[in-house]
C-alpha cells in the first residue's frame, strides 16, 4: 500500500499495483510450432513448384508447333503411346511361351521301338532310327534348296516371322479362295516341333511366334535348319531325312539325287499323304511340285531340273506293312514311360493291336465321315476300342493322320454329355439303388442352377432304369446330388478315367473334359464285371536280341474291384435296354446284346456314344476341332452308327463273350431285329480282315516261290507217276 499526502481532505491510501509481481507466463505449444513449419514449407514448395512449370512453361514455348508439323507430332506421340500398351501387351502374350524355354531346348528322346502287333507282324517304327544325323555341311546340295522353296525360301533373311511371305501366302489363299500356300516359316515349324503340339488354336499360333524369335535369338541359322532337317517327323514312323533317305530309298541321305531329294522334300508338308511307300503317284506329283518350286525360287534352271521330271524316284516297297500312325504314337509314349528305367534305349515292342480291327475302325469312322459329314458339319471324329484282356485293339485319332497329327483319342479333351452318366448311376447302385426303384423326375434346383430335360418336359415318377434309358437331366443330377459329386468323381477316376475332374455341381451332365480312351477305358468295367480294366497297349518289350526286358502279364499290377457284382449287374442291366428301347437303337447288333449310352453336348458341339459286348468296349466321338457347332447331331446319330457298323463285323468268326450278369446275353440268331440305320442301302457288313502271323506268311511265300520256279512235269513222266504200279496200295479204311 502507498499513502499520498497533501491531498484535500486528508491524505489517501492505494494499492501499490507496480510492486506486485507478475503471474507465470505459459510457454507456447509446440504443435503451433510444428503447424507454422509445416505452412511455411508447403507455401515454399507450391511456390518454388510454380516458379518452375511457369519457366518450363516458358520454355517449351519455344518447340511449339503449328499445321502439318503439329499433326506429325500427335500422330508420334500416339504411335508412342500406343506403341508402350502393344509392348506390355506382348510381354504378357509371350509368358506361355517362354516358360516353355525355361530350361532351354528339350531333350529329344533317343529311343528306337519296333512295333509288332499282337500276331507278330511289323507294323512300324518310332523314335530316332538307327542313322545318326548328318552335319548341315554332309547334305547334298539340291535336298537343302529342295527344302527352302518349298518351305521357307527367305529362311536366311528373316528372323523367325516372315511378314513379306505371309502377305504373299494371303494373297495366293485368297486369288485360290482356299488354303492353298502357309505363312509359316521355317523357324515357326520347329518350334512346333520342338515345344507344342499340332492342335489348331490361336494360343498355339502366338506361342509358336514368339518361340520361333527366341530360337532365332538363341541359334545360328545353320543349327536351325540342322535342326529342323533332324527332327521332323517323314512319315513311316521316321524322324529326321537321314532316316527318311534310308527308309523310304534304302541308301545314305548323302547320295540321294535329285529325284529322291525332292521327294523327301515334299514330305514335310504331309509326311503321310505323300509318303511313297503308301501313295507312290501322289509322292511323285507332289515332288514335281518341288521341282517347280525350285525353279521358281531361282535355285535351279528348267534345264538341270527336266532329267529328274522324266525319272521320278522309285521307293522301296514296303507295301506289306501297315502303320497304324495314331496309335504308334500312343503306343511310343508308353513304351518310353515303361522303359524309362531300362538302360537299353533300342527295343522290339509286341503291342495289343489287331490289325483287322483297326481296318475296320478306321473305315467305319471314314465312311460315316465321308456319307454324312457334310449334312451334320461335322469334320473330325475319333474312337477306341478295347478288347477284353484290357488291350487296346484299335484307335482312331482323326480321319487323316497325313494333314493333322493331333490325336483326338487321347489327347482331346472334349465334354462328353450325357455318356458320362454312366459314373453317376454307378455311384448310385453302389450306394444301394436299385434300377427298379422310383425317383420323381421333376424341377431341380442347386442354388442358382437349375438343369433342364431335353424338351423342356418331366416325365413325373419314373423308375431309375427307364430315366436312364431316356437320358433325363434332372434325375441325373438328383442321383448325383444325393450320393455327392465327389464320390462321383472319385469313381469315375477309379474306373479309369486318368483326365483329372473338377467335381462340381454339373459334373452329372457330362461338363468335365475328358478323351475318348477316357471314356472306352472307364466303360471297359462293365464287361469286365466290376473289375478295372487292365487298359494298355504294350504286351511285351524286348531287346535286340529277343530278351523279355518287361511282360504285361508278368509285370502290370492286377486288376482290383472298384464295382461291386451287384451294382454291376444293375449297370448292365441299365446298359443292354438303351440299344434296345433307348436313345441308342441304331447300335443294336444282330448277334449280341450291348450295352452302351449316347452323349450329346450343350449347342452340339460333340456328339458320343459309348459301348460294350462281352468281347470289346469302344467309344465313338464326332465333332469339330474349332469346337464349332455340329448340324443337330447326337449320340444316338452317327457315333452310335459307327459303332454297330464296326461291332458288326468284329464279332464276325470270334467265340462270343457274354455281358456279365446279363439273362440271355447271346440270344439265338436273327432273334434280335436290328433297325435300319440312315444310309444302310442294305449291302452286307464289311467282313473282318484275317491276319495271318509273319512264319506263316514266310511258309506262304516260300511255297508261292517254289511253285512258281519249278520246271513243269513232262507228260511221259507225269503219266508214269499216275500208273496204278506207282501207286502204293492203301486200306480203304486209313484213307
């Protein structure tokens, strides 16, 4: 307090405000700090950030272009852009085919087979025969040109793709109006023959596109072509000219002349439908053809080519031998997946095919090919065909091996439809079904799925014999709903079927993919009463000098249960009604009951039918290899024609077999009526070709030798040796 004195009235007292201290002043926080730094340094950046694109601004002001320049640079930068997405684009379409390279080239399997059939009798060769490959630099000179104007003429000017002979190729294709004239180079065909196979696919044209850069990138042109001269297939069961040269014209790939080198030369187009063991005139037309290319690429004159015009080359004959190229091919890969452990890599293997057979199979698929394919749209067809023991007898890969390779029997994976019911009904009698019990055929549903009856219609309470008979969806699906598509599956792959199954909701319709062996091999349980099938195609391998290296007999595991007898007898009992009152009477058999069932895929896109006797089981596929839609063809149509066509006759001369569990499987003759098939003119069946064993065609041909070399009996002599003197005297009674 401060007192102030002399003031009216007295003197007065204040505080003395100055002299109190002051209170504690409260420091700042530091996030003001922290969010005025951060407002600076923002404010700066932006700044500094605008200064900049203002000077770059400013600058590029100067490139600034007007008019025609103007248009050139969009156009560029377009180009640009468009040029980055088609890199990235091609990136992703190369993955596939550089996996394929990972390791490099492959392997070329050195194994050297002789194939016999089941009788003995050499029917063909695979693998790399016995002439080793000869150094580019050993080739005659008129085989290499030979080879480049017919197959790649600018092979040493461009780098895998040929775009100057594509175009060229188009424009011949279209002038012809047909494929007359491939774009492929070289390079491209070895890449096919090196990493893929010979299906038609637009994934196997871009894969083989960018596999043929990287063989460019990473071989010389000479180790390309070598290559390529090696390892293409020439027909006969040959790879490679070195061993076509020997084959086809018995003598070393260096002597061979013009004549023969453009013969050989013609083969890599179709190494089957020119090969001159097997068509001597198309061989010879189609080396003319060489010859004429070989002028026209500017490699010979008219003058050096007219000699080999007049003397065309003359093959070897080797007309007595048959090869059956589809299923050599089939049988070479289980050749090598058997051998695999042997240290021998040359072998005589006697396989399982009956050659009559497989005339039989292929001219059945042939002829309904050639009758009716047309009318249907359908180009391709395939079967196989196993016999009792497990052996395949007989198979069809395709209506001609000379244009395409591609074996559809084993290697197709096509849905099969309604034949794949067959697995369905049998998971159902082997959970206690039987064929005589009542099931409502009516609307199914699975969650959003809901199948339908062909037609649209439900036949209502139905025996499960009769549902199968008529092939109704939704009693498939019910049957497989109830027993569970996994069991389904797992018994479908038990029975045979090696193509591995999705297992969902759908696999009661025949979605999954499967092959024709597939479904000939999972069938071939039924007449085998339950049991697996024992599929193979090798009966023994053998070494050069006749040692048994592997027995099918003594080797292959036996054959196990996977149906019980009495769900077989209830699938059989199903089977044998379908030819019958079924969806397959155009394959009942005037000799037999059968058992099989049709098949027929969503839009017609494969049509099948599968069956049995107690002799062989085959199964028959028709359809297209783009997958296009066939004209209405189904099961109970031509694949069930091909096959009453070709049973037929096979069972023509053979002991027939019953079908297990079956009353009456082998009913008296002309007791079955058999319904008149679309194009049956009422001719008789093929006959079963006879095969006689390779002894007995040598005793045959020595006696024909003899005959035909021995002097004729003079008349005196002959007279002398038929006098009654010369004549011993002989009981009547051991006459």
């Amino acid at each position: 307090m401060k007192r102030l004195d002399g003031l009216p009235g007295g003197s007065l007292i204040v505080p003395n405000v100055w002299s109190r201290k002051p209170a504690p002043r409260r420091s700042p926080s530091r996030l003001i700090e922290v969010d005025a730094w951060l407002d600076s340094s923002l404010w700066r950046f932006f700044h500094g950030l605008s200064t900049r694109l203002e000077a770059v601004s400013v600058y590029s002001r100067r490139f600034r272009v007007r008019g025609f320049n103007r248009a050139l640079v969009e156009i560029t930068c377009e180009a640009m852009t468009l040029g980055v997405a088609g890199f990235v684009l091609l990136l992703l379409l190369a993955q596939p085919a550089m996996k394929k390279t990972i390791d490099g080239l492959p392997q070329q399997a050195d194994f050297s087979v002789l194939f016999l059939d089941r009788h003995g009798n050499e029917i063909g060769r695979r693998g790399i025969l016995k002439a080793n490959a000869v150094p580019i630099d050993e080739l005659p000179d008129q085989f290499v040109k030979a080879v480049l104007a017919t197959e790649d003429r600018r092979f040493f000017e461009h780098w895998g793709i040929d775009f100057l002979g594509l175009a060229r190729a188009l424009s011949e294709n279209a002038r012809a109006g047909g494929v007359v004239q491939g774009g492929s180079t070289l390079t491209q065909q070895l890449a096919k023959n090196v990493f893929l196979s010979n299906e038609r696919s637009l994934e196997r044209k871009i894969n083989e596109a960018f596999l043929a850069l990287w063989l460019e990138a990473n071989l010389t042109k000479r180790e390309i072509l070598g290559m390529y001269l090696d390892r293409a297939y020439m027909g006969g069961g040959t790879n490679g000219a070195a061993a076509a040269a020997e084959f086809y014209f018995g003598k070393n790939i260096r002597d061979v002349n013009l004549a023969e080198s453009a013969m050989l030369a013609g083969l890599f187009k179709a190494p089957t439908q020119y090969a001159p063991h097997k068509n001597l005139p198309a061989a010879r037309a189609r080396a003319n053809v060489v010859l004429s290319a070989m002028v026209d690429s500017g490699f010979m004159t008219e003058g050096q080519v007219v000699a080999a015009r007049r003397h065309p080359a003359v093959a070897v004959d080797r007309s007595v031998i048959q090869s059956p190229d589809y299923f050599l091919d089939y049988a070479f890969e289980e050749v090598q997946r058997v051998a695999a452990a042997l240290p021998q890599r040359t072998f005589v293997a006697r396989t399982t095919i009956d050659m009559g057979l497989q005339k039989l199979a292929d001219e059945s698929v042939d002829f309904h090919l050639r009758q009716f394919g047309k009318s249907y749209g359908v180009e391709e067809g395939a079967m196989a065909v196993i016999a009792d023991d497990g052996g395949v007898v007989a198979l069809v890969g395709g209506r001609d091996y000379g244009l395409s390779q591609f074996n559809r029997a084993t290697r197709a994976l096509r849905q099969p439809g309604s034949s794949f019911k067959a697995y369905v009904y049998a998971a159902a009698m082997e959970a206690g079904h039987k064929p005589t019990d009542f099931i409502v055929d009516g609307p199914v549903r699975v969650g959003n799925w809901s199948p339908q009856n062909y037609g649209n219609s439900f036949a209502g309470r139905i025996q499960i014999q009769d549902a199968m008979a008529r092939s109704l969806n939704t009693v498939a699906v019910k049957l497989s709903q109830e027993t569970g598509v996994g069991k389904v599956a797992a018994l479908a792959k038990a029975m045979g079927v090696e193509t591995p199954l999705r297992g969902d909701k759908t696999i009661a319709l025949g979605t999954n993919e499967v092959t024709v062996l597939d479904q000939a091999t999972g069938y071939a349980t039924f007449p085998a009463g339950g049991l697996t099938s024992h599929r193979h195609a090798i009966q023994q391998i053998t070494d050069a000098d006749g040692s048994v290296l592997w027995d099918a007999e003594r080797d292959m595991p036996p054959r196990v249960r996977v149906l019980s007898e009495e769900a077989t007898k209830s699938m059989n009992t199903m089977f044998v009604r379908i030819p019958e009152v079924g969806t397959a009477r155009r394959a009942r058999l005037s000799m037999t009951r059968a058992g099989g069932k049709t098949g027929t895929t969503q839009g017609y896109r494969d049509a099948w039918f599968v069956g049995f006797t107690g002799n062989f089981t085959a199964a028959v596929w028709y359809g297209n290899d783009t997958f296009k839609p066939t004209n209405k063809l189904t099961g109970g149509g031509l694949p069930a024609m091909t096959w009453q066509r070709f049973m037929e006759a096979a069972h023509q001369g053979i002991e027939l077999r019953p079908i297990p569990f079956i009353d009456d499987p082998i009913p008296a003759p002309g007791s079955i009526e058999v319904a008149k098939t679309e194009g049956d003119d009422g001719a008789p069946r093929i006959a079963r070709p006879s095969t006689v064993t390779g002894s007995t065609q040598k005793v045959l041909a020595d006696l024909e030798r003899l005959l035909t070399t021995t002097e004729p009996l003079a008349p005196e002599k002959f007279a002398a040796s038929a006098t009654p003197a010369a004549i011993p005297a002989t009981p009547i009674a051991n006459r």
